[in-house]
C-alpha cells in the first residue's frame, strides 16, 4: 500500500465532519490547505509533536492514540477562547505501522472521531517513513481582542481550574512501576491519561469573563507559573482545595495503596497530561464562572488567589503558607 492509497482509506474524513465552507475554502488535495475566517475574526495556530517512547507508551491502543493527538491540540484552541477550524497531520510510520491495515483503521478512527465531534476536518499534512512521531498544528479562530491570554491576570483575581488534575500522573507511575493501583482505579486513571478532553466550550463560555488562562499540560503548578510570568503577578493557592482535586482520590481502595491526602495534592499540583484549564476571573465573576461551567457540564473549582508578591504559595488550613515550586516539564532539563 503506498502513501496515497493509505491516506485516502485512512485519513479522508466524512463529508458530515466538514464546517461551514466559509471557513475551509479547500482541504486535502492541492499543495495547501486554504483557510478563510470570518470578517472581524482572528486565527489561532498551535502545533504539538507526540513521539513514541517520549509522549506515549509503544504498546498503546491506536484509537487512544489517535484521540490523544488531536486533543492535546484542541486544549490549546480552548485556553484561548477558540473554535476549531481544522488541521494537518505529519505522520511518520514504521515500515510494520504502515503494513498494519488493523492499526491504521483504529488509529485514524480515534483520530477522525474526536474530529467530527468538535467538527474539526483534517485539511492536510504529510507522511513519510521513521520512528513513529504525530504532529499535528490545529486551526481557530476568534473575534479580535477576545482571546484568553496568559497575560491578563489582575491582584485579587480568583484562580480555578476546570475537571480534575493529578489521575493522568497516577497512571503514568503506574505504567513506569513507581506505584501500584488498585484495579478499580487504574482504569480510571488511565483514562484520563490516555484520552483526554479538551475542554472547548468551556474555554468559548470563558472569553468575556476570565482575565488570564492556560491550558494544563505540564501540571498545575508549572502552567500557572506561565501567567504569573506573563502577567507579572504572584499567587497563594488553598492546599485544601488542592488536596480534593484527583478524582482518584475519592475511591476508598486508593486509601490503602498509600495515598495519603498530602501525596494526592502533590500529584494535582504537580503531574502533567490532564489538559484542563487553568484561569482567573475576578472575584465579582464567581457566578458568570459557575455559569459558564454549567453549559459547558463541566466541572470548576476555586482553588487560590493572584496576589501582588510574585512567585507561587501554598496556603495550609492553618494560615501558615509556603513557597511552591512554580516549574512545568521540560523536556531538556
């Protein structure tokens, strides 16, 4: 099967899937993709690389993988106040990848199903032979002056997060053998890491209301860094709230596997791969935040608050407060 059979079988997307053809002026087939965004709307670009062995485990299920690739991207159109327009896809296949009819279907339909349901439509791309390595840039578009940057967060602005943090990390410990799981919440877990939610219409619901957002992809402590950096600003989170924010944690078997409430708020503050929102609003927003967590059926929570002496702190019941850490992944250090 050479690369343009394979990508006719495998990457043509339904018909169904397509936006409005205002936007996608022409997709795959020519030399380039022509995009074509609404009168007084921006383009917002972002491009993510996923290398096997790097992002993700050689013995993954193709469909999770699939899935994965495009959502890390999606999160990024949602911190900003964005709706998808489409994306490309550079694909590097293994020579036994790409004789893998069974792999490619599974991979593709992963792919192309979380494309469809955000209506998303593969516009273009590439593939080659090599290490199998996923990248993908995505498409959006907003109206000009409303995107949620990391640059606009205020002193005494709340700080809150979307869905849940810290399960992704658990089950990546699990899957290195750092820690066992129990068996009813490793599942769990691992869905969480393998295939996660970008959380678009949260971010849409946001634009108006939050002052500053960052989507969660290199943990808490180090993504919100990021605003803090960028709007010049610091911040005192509740460690109460913290320790509550692992979905995991509410499983009684997780109790017994050593788990105790400080190690759980360590991996919600710490571990990445949840690609959650974290944003800040002001105080008189509380209600319009709720709200738009209510459209969007998704969760929020208050968890601190962006104070005027920089640097990151961690709040205990008592009153006392301690330095955290302000550091996302690298991938070079």
């Amino acid at each position: 099967m050479g690369e343009f059979e394979l990508i006719e079988r495998f990457f043509k997307q339904p018909a169904k899937a397509q936006p409005p053809s205002r936007t996608v002026a022409l997709g795959i087939g020519d030399d380039c993709a022509l995009l074509q965004p609404e009168s007084g709307m921006q383009i917002a670009i972002s491009s993510d690389m996923l290398v096997e062995g790097r992002h993700f485990f050689p013995e993954v299920a193709p469909a999770s993988l699939g899935h994965k690739a495009l959502a890390v991207n999606l999160s990024d159109l949602a911190a900003m106040g964005a709706e998808p327009l489409g994306f490309t896809l550079a694909l590097a296949l293994p020579a036994e990848r790409a004789r893998d009819e069974q792999w490619l279907e599974a991979f593709s339909g992963g792919l192309l199903a979380l494309a469809e349901t955000h209506r998303c439509p593969l516009i273009g791309g590439d593939t080659t032979a090599g290490p199998l390595n996923l990248c993908i840039t995505v498409f959006g578009q907003l109206p000009a002056g409303q995107a949620l940057r990391r640059d606009g967060a205020r002193v005494n602005d709340d700080i809150w997060v979307s869905g849940t943090l810290g399960d992704a990390r658990l089950a990546l410990g699990a899957l290195r053998g750092e820690w066992g799981l129990p068996a009813d919440v490793l599942p769990l877990a691992r869905q969480r890491l393998e295939r996660p939610t970008p959380r678009l219409a949260l971010g849409l619901g946001l634009r108006g209301i939050a002052s500053a957002c960052a989507d969660v992809s290199d943990g808490l402590a180090g993504d919100l860094g990021h605003i803090l950096k960028a709007s010049a600003v610091g911040a005192c989170l509740d460690a109460a709230a913290a320790a509550h924010l692992t979905a995991a944690g509410a499983c009684p078997s997780l109790a017994g596997a050593s788990f105790d409430s400080d190690a759980l708020r360590r991996i919600a503050l710490t571990g990445g791969d949840d690609y959650e929102l974290v944003f800040t609003a002001p105080a008189s927003a509380r209600a319009a935040v709720l709200s738009a967590g209510a459209r969007a059926d998704t969760l929020v929570t208050r968890i601190g608050r962006i104070e005027v002496s920089p640097g990151l702190r961690l709040m205990e019941a008592d009153g006392r407060s301690a330095p955290l850490a302000a550091r996302a992944f690298d991938h070079f250090a």
